[in-house]
C-alpha cells in the first residue's frame, strides 16, 4: 500500500471516529434540557465576562453575583488565599435578605481571616470553607444546623443576632490552571424560584457551579498575574527613574514631581467640559502611559556624567578650578612681593618697578582673581567687555618649574567666557544628550501595546512649539499633547526645585514670569498653560511638594 493510500485511510478512519462523535453529541445534546442548555449558554456568557473584566474589585464581585443568580442562592462569600497560603481571606459577602454587599468597590472587609490550620498546626477541618480549600472538595449541605463533622456555631451565632436562618450549603474550592486552590466560594440558601422556599443546591446545579468557579479561578489568577507583572513594572520603572535622580543629589525627587505634576494636569485636561480640551478625554490605559512616561523622561540621564549635570561654578569640571587660579594668583603676588623686598635691600632700582608700581600689580591681581572668581558663580550675563578682560587678564604669566606659562589655559578663558549660566556648548550637548538617550533606550523596550507610546512622549519633553527645541527638532503638532504636558511639568519642577548647585529656586510669580516668556516665543503649549494657570495647578503643586 502506498503512503498516499495509507494516509486516506487514515483520513477514512479519523473521519469516522468524528462522525461517531458527532452523533454522540447530537444525542447528548438531545437529552439536554431546555434549562441545561440555558445554563451552559449563561456559563459560557459568565466565562466571557469575567475574562474581559480588568478590575479585580469589579471582577470579585461578579464571581459572586454570578454565582448567586446562576444558583438561585440568597448569599454568598468569596474568600481569597493568601499570599502565604496558610489563611483565607474574606473578599465578598453579600446577603440579599439582610441587605449586605460588602468587599470589592465597597472596600475590604476588616472581618478576621479563616486560618487554614489549628493551633495545634492540625488542619482546621472544622471550618467548612477551610476543608474546601485544604481538601479540594465541594461540601454540598441540605441544612447546615444538621451538618455532622463541621463547626457551625458562628454561623448560628450569627443567625441569632440578625434573626436569619442558614440552611443549604454549597462550598467550591476555586481551582486555577495551575491545579492550585486561590479561593473559596460559599453559597448560601438556595431558592425555588417559583416559591422562594430555601431547597438544597442540586447535583446539576452543584455541576454547573464547579465549571463557574474554574472560569472564576482562572479569571482570577489572570488578573492576579497581570496586576503583578504591571506592579513589578511600574516598581522597576520608578526604582530606575529614582536612582538616575539620586546620581545627583541636587536633583533626587525631580522625577517623582514631575510625574506627579504630570498627572495633575492630565486630570485637568480630562476633566475640563469647555474649551480646547472638552473633547480630550484620556483613557485608564493613556493615563498610565503618560504617567510611565513621566517617570521615565530623563532616563537617559543615565549617561550623563554627574559633574556636567551638577556643573554649578563654570570652571567646574570634577572640581572647581577657580582654587587653582586662586593659587597662581598667590604665586605671582608673592614673586612681586619679593621683588618689593629686594628693592628696599637694594639701593641701585635702576630698570626694575619702583614698589609703589609693585604694590599696584598687586593690588590688580586681587581685582583681577575677585573678578574671576564672581564671574566663575554664572551667576551673571557675561558680555562682550567681560570676555575681553577675561582675555587681558589670561596675557600674564607665572613661573611653572622655570617654565613661563599664560595665567589662565586656553579651557578656562572657555569656561569663564560662558555667557549665560555654567555650561560651556560642549557640555550643554552633553546634557540634552539625555533626551536622545531617553528615546534611544525607551524604543527598544517592548512595551504592551497600550503603553507604546511611552519612548515618543518621554523623548520629546525638551521639545519646542516653534522647532526649536531637541533632541529632533519636532514642531506644532509633530509634539503630542502628552509631551507637552510632562514639558510643562519638567519645566516649572525645575523652575521652583530649591535644590539645585547652579542657580537658587524662583519663586512662583518668577516661575510663572518665565514660563509667560516661553509661551510667547512659542516653546510650551498656550492653551496647556493657559489651564495650568485657570485651574490654579501651580499652586496646588506648590502646597503639596514636599521639597523644602
Ligand atoms: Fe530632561
Ligand atoms: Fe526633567
């Protein structure tokens, strides 16, 4: 026989064995009763829903309606293992004759948890939901004042103080794939939907509810799983941005404010009804983007040698070279000093300074080493005629092992010649490095999804409405909204932050002044400010940061 003969053959024979199949559903599904077939419908409804529910309050809580309404039950309570499985934890209680939902969006519930063993370390068989959990069994009981084996004296206990009556029992252990147990649910009374009568829960239904808590179970352990690997990445994210921070101690908690700031203007925006953003409406998936973002906006940082982001004097680099000038200054004082000396030693001055001309070059070199050392702060616009003492002053020489050499290198003619703040270009390349770094290192990451944006928003934060800004030099409306926001934040954190080396913090009006200007050169957004200031967002900020 050939292969191919082989293989129809083959086909034949599992053709058949799917034909048999059929015809066993067929009849299967035949015997089916209307309601059952209902029920599996509802099931596989319940199945849905409870998998596509994101939050876990909502979703606890649907575990136990759905359980409920599937069983005709008056009560139920969903308990949830804990972390070190040794206990169960109350997680929903609801009771539709005394009126009691509690858990879930209702907050947690204080009650004391169910330990799962005695104290004697036996397993507390007594308590019904912690022998489902310890066991796996489902516990189906008629009338819970009859149960042999377990302890109901609470429930009784209970029953007399709210003057209800316990009767059937359903207890299902909540089974994830991983075979492990996670939870318990508890059914309580059981109703005849046509009389109201409590009845026992029945095989069928007892069937049906096994298949619900599996669905549940695993529903669970996905949210679970979910929760934790988004808390793992935010925890890392915000451990990473924080270290960069510390790098420096001048800039630690920028980040953490800028993303809280961050936050509070998107919820302004969120919630603004009129105006250019009463149709921004950001999602819980967008926020946590924009939040992420915020977080990680100067990650790139991470390249940024600490004495360049620190640079707080302009001859700075590991230290401040200003000492070093102060001590050739010295030198060449005392040498002149000396030569005063000679001259009152020596009668025959012809050709040398007189000492009132020494006591005059001295008197200069102070001048000359105060004005270098006011000008090293950056404190001040340095213009044109400064820069041309600074070149007189780098004309004199001083004595370096016999060697005559220019008081000042040709770097720190550089350096004091700054005109605005500390930063020479080459370091003020360096530092908005940063931003390309940001990008570069955010884009390989493989964000979900939902939060892919996160490498483009955190990237642009120094970018400018007119393009001039960096790292890519976008424009308009090339710079999203959330770029625009953490710009906003960055740049009035920065602004009011009393903690750094190079310039001391500005007060709010100053702050609010400046950030006027920017918006008139057209660098920040008019309309994103214009809220900033409408909604009072500084102030706020301003109240709450816990920067001293
Ligand atoms: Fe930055
Ligand atoms: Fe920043």
């Amino acid at each position: 026989m050939s292969e191919d003969q082989g293989g129809y053959n083959r086909t034949l024979t599992s053709n058949n064995q799917i034909n048999r199949l059929l015809t066993k559903l067929v009849q299967d599904v035949s015997e089916f009763t209307e309601n059952q077939l209902d029920q599996i419908k509802r099931l596989t409804q319940i199945g849905t829903a409870l998998s596509a529910e994101k939050s876990l309050d909502h979703l606890l809580e649907m575990i136990v309606d759905h359980a409920r309404k599937f069983t005709n039950a008056d009560a139920g309570t969903l308990y949830i293992m804990s972390d070190d499985e040794t206990e169960l934890n109350f997680a929903i209680v609801q009771n539709d004759l005394l009126k009691v939902r509690m858990g879930g969006t209702g907050g947690e519930i204080s009650w004391p948890p169910i330990p799962l063993k005695n104290a004697d370390d036996s397993p507390n068989y007594a308590n019904v939901s912690a022998y489902a959990a310890i066991s796996g069994e489902t516990v189906n009981i008629p009338d819970v004042y009859d149960a042999k084996g377990f302890n109901f004296e609470g429930t009784k206990k209970f029953d007399k103080g709210t003057g209800y009556r316990s009767k059937s029992m359903m207890v299902v252990p909540l089974r994830n794939h991983e075979n492990d147990i996670i939870g318990v649910l508890q059914l309580l009374n059981a109703q005849d939907p046509s009389t109201g009568d409590v009845i026992i829960f029945s095989q069928e239904c007892q069937e049906m509810t096994l298949s619900l808590a599996s669905q549940a179970a695993v529903a669970l352990s996905n949210n679970r799983l979910i929760h934790d690997l988004q808390n793992l990445l935010e925890s890392f994210i915000k451990t990473i941005a924080t270290a960069i921070d510390e790098k420096s101690p001048y800039t630690g908690g920028h980040v953490r404010r800028v993303a809280e700031l961050t936050m509070t203007i998107a919820q302004k925006v969120n919630h603004a009804n009129e105006g250019p953003f009463a149709s921004i409406k950001l999602s819980d998936d967008q926020l946590q983007e924009l939040r992420l973002a915020a977080w990680l906006h100067d990650v790139g940082k991470i390249t940024t040698p600490e004495h360049v982001v620190d640079k707080a004097r302009k001859l700075e680099t590991v230290h401040d070279r200003i000492n070093e000038i102060r001590a050739r200054f010295e030198l060449l004082k005392k040498e002149y000093r000396l030569e005063m000396q000679k001259n009152t030693s020596n009668q025959d001055n012809s050709g040398v300074k007189t000492s009132e001309e020494l006591a005059e070059i001295i008197k200069q070199l102070d001048e000359e080493y105060k004005f270098l050392a006011e000008l090293n702060n950056g404190s001040e616009f340095t213009r044109d005629e400064m820069i041309a003492r600074i070149n007189e002053i780098a004309k004199r020489t001083w004595l370096v092992d016999g060697q005559t050499m220019p008081l000042l290198s040709a770097d720190e003619i550089t350096n004091l010649s700054i005109r605005r703040g500390t930063l020479n270009d080459e370091e003020r390349n360096i530092i908005n490095n940063h931003a390309l770094v940001t990008h570069k290192m955010l884009s390989q990451l493989p964000f979900p999804k939902k939060l892919r944006h996160i490498a483009e928003y955190a990237a642009a934060h120094h970018e400018k409405i007119d393009g001039t800004g960096y790292p890519m030099g976008l424009k308009g409306d090339q710079i999203s909204l959330q770029s625009r926001i953490i710009a906003i934040a960055d740049i009035f954190e920065a602004l009011t932050a009393k903690d750094r080396p190079y310039k001391v913090g500005k007060t709010m009006a100053e702050a609010l002044k400046i950030m006027e200007f920017m918006v008139k050169d057209n660098h920040i957004d008019a309309e994103l400010y214009a809220l900033f200031i409408k909604e009072k967002i500084y102030e706020d900020y301003m109240n709450s940061k816990s920067v001293p």
